[in-house]
C-alpha cells in the first residue's frame, strides 16, 4: 500500500531519543492513515545506523545517509526520497500523538501547508524557563491570529506537514544558513511568498523529548541572531520579523542587566531562606512579613497599582482593536479597487499592499522576535 504521508527525521548520535520516536509511530500506525518515516542520518558515528537498520517497524522505515552537513540537508534528502504527496518534518526528539498523522493528511495538499502544536513531553520537568519558553518565546502560537491563515513565523520543523511538490518547487530548505537555526522559518516565508497558505491544526500534536536550560538557551541566540541576519540578506522584508529595530534600542542592555541581576539575587535569597526553613521557607516568611504594617501597605498600593495597569491596557487593546478594524476596512476597500481596475501591474502593487497591510493588522503588542 502506498503511503499517505513521508515522516521525514533528520538524526545526528540522538539513538536514545530516536528510538523512542520511531516506536511512537509503531504504537500510532494501526490508527493512522498508512506513512513511511524516512530517517536522514546526518553522520552519525554511535549506534544509529546498524540500529535503525535492526528496528522492527509496523510501518516502510527508511535510511538515508550523508555526510556532515546540517539538518536543512538531512531534511531536503528525506524530501526528495519521500514517496508520499504530503511531507511531515519533525526531529529525532519529538513523539507523536495519536491522530498526528492523520490531521496532516487531512489538511495538507498542494497550495496548503499545516503547523503542528509542539508542547513539551510529560516525562519533562518543566521548569520556569521552559515554562517560558513554551508556549511562548519559542513555539509562539499566539501569533497566529487566523488559524486558517498562519503567520511563516510559526513555520516551526518540529512539527509542520507542506505537500512535497510544494517544498521542491521553492528549493527545499537553503543549505546556506550558516548554522542550523532560522532556516524553518525562512523556508515557510518562501512557501508564503510562492502562495501556498499555511493553517494551524493545534489538534495535530507532538511532545517535545528536550530539556532546555537558560544558559545553553543564551548560547543558542547568537547562533539564531546570526541566522537571521543570512535570512534578511536574501529577503529584507523579514527585517522587521527578525527583531532588526532591536537593535537600535539603547535601553535594551540596561533592561537585560537589571533583569539578570534581581533574578539571580532573588535565586540567592530563596536558596537561603529555604536553607535556613527547610521546605516551611514560604510561610514563615509571610509569618515574618506579617508583623510589619508597612508591608500590608505596600501590598495594597501595588494591588492597586496592577488595578490601574489594567485599566491603562484594557484601554490600549481597545484603540489597538479600532486601528486593527481600520486597517481591515482600509484593507478591504484596495483589494475591492484592485478586482475593479484590468491592469495587472496596480494589481499585483495592490496586492501587495493589502498583505502588508493585514500582517500589520495581525501583528499582537508586544510579540517577541523571531527565532
């Protein structure tokens, strides 16, 4: 039977994690539509090649090899030996759930693109920052203010499905990018830009089997600062996505320090009333707080000052709703005169203006930066 979907996973001495995603898809496969996974071995020099070939699957498993040369080329090979119309990326540490290949198949065709939800696995110790980072800074959902209609930004290879046609037209992914970072996101603006639209199906989910650390995380920016900037090279309208205004804030170090600072003298001051009151630490310092009318007080005064804020930003996010329907009416209003006028070329500057004016109207106050 011919496949319905190519689960495409590029690998690199990651056998521990990809052999607990690749019997994930065993445990999927008698509940989904039939799919072929295709591992792309990017070198590996552990156990994963001799591995993959002894791996019982209830499903056409697949290897493919090359040598050292990045994800982005893993996943253009897995691509091009995909025997299936629709094309699942995902990585070696990423478990899916049941119906995942299943809502791919359903929404994914020549033209439409899907975005999976990523969420981290339950066997995960979410900590603060992970908690942060997704959802949030990371896998940004909340992007998207059309699920019928998603923004590139989320364009995340962790979890997305293109048709394969659709991916060979615009060239694969761009082998170019100097390091494995931005490269996902480049590619779903270039599918945007060709006129495929990309949906989000959150019911289409994995568990991402990866622990995140702030101080590996912090790393890991620079790598996505640098291959953003190879992205706005080839396209300059993603200055503004990647974050480029940034730049020119003079207060940005300031805030980073002050942060940085009172988070790491809060971590000391915690460490040290737990260690002089043990795992009691939170109530006995409300005990101590209590004792002080000047801290009821100053409770008060910033319950009412939260209050206030709240206010201020209901206010905000009604003029920010007024200015969104005014782009929209003015939105509507050029796509209206450009179906009216027979030339093509105010056509196509129509056309261009209406997209620029509904990214503008989609974009949410206070969005972080792209990856």
């Amino acid at each position: 039977m011919e496949p319905r979907a190519s689960v495409v996973i590029p690998t690199h001495n990651r056998w521990a994690q990809l052999s607990r995603v690749l019997a994930a898809y065993a445990e999927l496969a008698p509940g989904e539509p039939p799919f072929e996974v295709i591992v792309c071995d990017d070198a590996s020099d552990d156990e994963t090649p001799g591995a993959v070939a002894a791996f019982a699957a209830p499903y056409p498993l697949a290897y493919q090899r090359q040598e050292k040369k990045g994800p982005a080329a893993a996943r253009n090979l897995g691509i091009r030996a995909a025997r299936a119309e629709t094309v699942i990326l995902t990585d070696d540490d990423c478990i899916p759930q049941p119906g995942l290949v299943a809502r791919h198949v359903a929404r994914t065709r020549p033209g439409v693109a899907t975005i999976g939800r990523i969420a981290w696995h339950p066997d995960l110790p979410v900590t603060p920052f992970m908690d942060f980072l997704c959802p949030g800074y990371m896998f940004d959902y909340d992007l998207i203010a059309d699920p019928e209609d998603a923004t590139f930004r989320c364009f995340y290879t962790a979890n997305v499905s293109a048709a394969r046609a659709d991916l060979l037209a615009v060239g694969g992914f761009d082998e170019r990018f100097p390091a494995a970072a931005y490269e996902d996101i480049e590619l779903g603006y270039r599918l945007t830009q060709a006129g495929v639209r990309l949906v989000y199906e959150p019911a289409a989910l994995i568990h991402h089997l990866h622990e995140m650390r702030l101080d590996r995380a912090l790393g890991r920016q620079i790598v996505n600062g640098r291959s953003a900037a190879y992205a706005i090279t080839k396209h300059p309208d993603l200055a503004l996505d990647a974050g480029v205004p940034g730049l020119r804030d003079p207060t940005l170090p300031r805030r980073f320090f002050h942060a940085a600072l009172d988070y790491y003298f809060m971590v000391g001051l915690q460490q040290g009333l737990q260690g002089a009151f043990g795992g009691e630490w939170a109530d006995r310092l409300d005990d101590l707080l209590e004792r002080y009318p000047k801290y009821a007080q100053g409770v008060e005064r910033q319950f009412f000052e939260s209050l206030a804020y709240a206010r201020r930003l209901e206010r905000r996010i009604g003029e920010l709703e007024h200015e969104h329907e005014r782009l929209a009416t003015w939105a509507r209003a050029l796509e209206r005169e450009a179906q009216r006028r027979p030339e093509p070329a105010p056509r196509r500057l129509a056309r261009a203006a209406v997209g620029r004016l509904r990214r503008l109207a989609a974009r949410r106050p206070g969005a972080t930066p792209a990856r």
